[in-house]
C-alpha cells in the first residue's frame, strides 16, 4: 500500500549540505536533545523535488514546507515555528577549483575553500518558482550583508551587483514582491568580499 503524499513544515535548520539529488539539513545543536529522546539523527536528508517552500524564523533558523509520503521519516522534524519571512532561493558555498560542496549556512560568507584554498561562490540548488529577478538601488553594506532600505539579503539571493558611474551599489535579487528600480547604464561586479559575495552559478530552473 502506497502511502499518502501529505505536506509538513519541518526543521529548525541551521546549515545543510547539497548531495546528489538532495540536500542533507543539520539540525542546531541546542535543538538535538529532543531528538537524541526519540533515536533520531540530527539530520534530515530531503530529496530537491520534495521541496516546495523555505523560510527562515525569527531566531534565523531555516525552516522547509515538504510534500513527502515518508511521514516516519520526517515526523520528528515538524513544527510550528513564528517565520519571519520567506527564502526565495536555497544555495550551497561552492568551490570552482576542486568542487567541493561546503556545510553551508546563512551566516556562511567565506569565499575560501577549506580544503583546497580556491575560491568559493555560492551555488545556488533551488529556486522558489513564485520568486521572479528584479534590480534593487541603491544599495548598502551591513554587518556582512546587502541591504536595500531595510531588507537585507543573503548571498545566494543575489544573482547580480553592478555599480553606476557614481559607484552605487545596484543589485539583481530574486524576491516575491517589487519592482525594478533601476534603468540606467550599470558595469558588473564580480565580487563583493564585504558580504562574502561572487556571482553565482544557477544550478536549478526557477
């Protein structure tokens, strides 16, 4: 008897790791005693097509909205969480020399490989398909991060930096809401170490 596909909120994630064909979502370590009670490990292995929404909560913590029929093995990972706002794209912190996939996290904005010292550039392995590119500006820098007024976005949600002629910052972002602001001639920018920032490469179809 085949099981029921059913749709679950799961997590709290705070680093995961692509694989082939899914990613492997490591649970935070103060989050783990529950499930050491219950003989479960403290990673959820997800296969890509599985996954339909992410989030992240108010404590930074990445949560995924699954359609699965594996309910024992993930029933230990649902919740309810208080989301702070949605994730349009999911990516890993890749390394173009020897092609290693890192332990990536949101805070994780290191363009050194830790194996072979090359350089790394996310990758990105998931695209909302609701989420569309638009060009936001001026932009900031702050604390490690891009921000346009009072968003600011993680690495893997920024497709593109260009500069205008003043040196503003201009940048393609994927999002769910707004409009372009810019239409005027901009020269690319291939990294932005401030922010832990080169251009990604799109492993996936929006």
């Amino acid at each position: 008897m085949t099981a029921r596909e059913g749709r679950f909120m799961v997590g709290p994630f705070n680093s995961w790791v692509l694989r082939n064909g899914y990613v492997s979502l490591i649970v935070p370590e103060k989050h783990r005693g529950k499930l050491a009670a219950l003989n479960a490990g403290h990673a959820l292995n997800l296969p890509l097509k599985e996954l339909e929404r992410a989030y992240v909560d108010v404590e930074g913590y990445v949560w995924l909205l699954v359609r699965s029929r594996e309910y024992d093995l993930i029933k230990h990972f649902r919740g309810r969480p208080e989301i702070r706002r949605r994730l349009p794209s999911l990516w890993t912190m890749g390394c173009g020399e020897c092609g290693t996939n890192h332990t990536t996290s949101l805070a994780d904005n290191s363009l050194e490989c830790r194996v072979c010292g090359g350089g790394n550039r996310p990758a990105i392995f998931w695209i909302d398909p609701l989420s569309r590119p638009i060009v936001v500006g001026p932009c900031s820098l702050y604390n490690g991060r891009l921000v346009y007024r009072s968003y600011a976005y993680y690495p893997g949600e920024v497709l593109a930096v260009q500069r205008d002629m003043l040196g503003n910052l201009y940048a393609t972002v994927l999002s769910f809401t707004g409009a372009s602001t810019a239409d005027m001639r901009l020269v690319d920018v291939e990294r932005l170490d401030e922010i832990g920032w080169r251009r990604p490469v799109v492993l996936c179809e929006g």
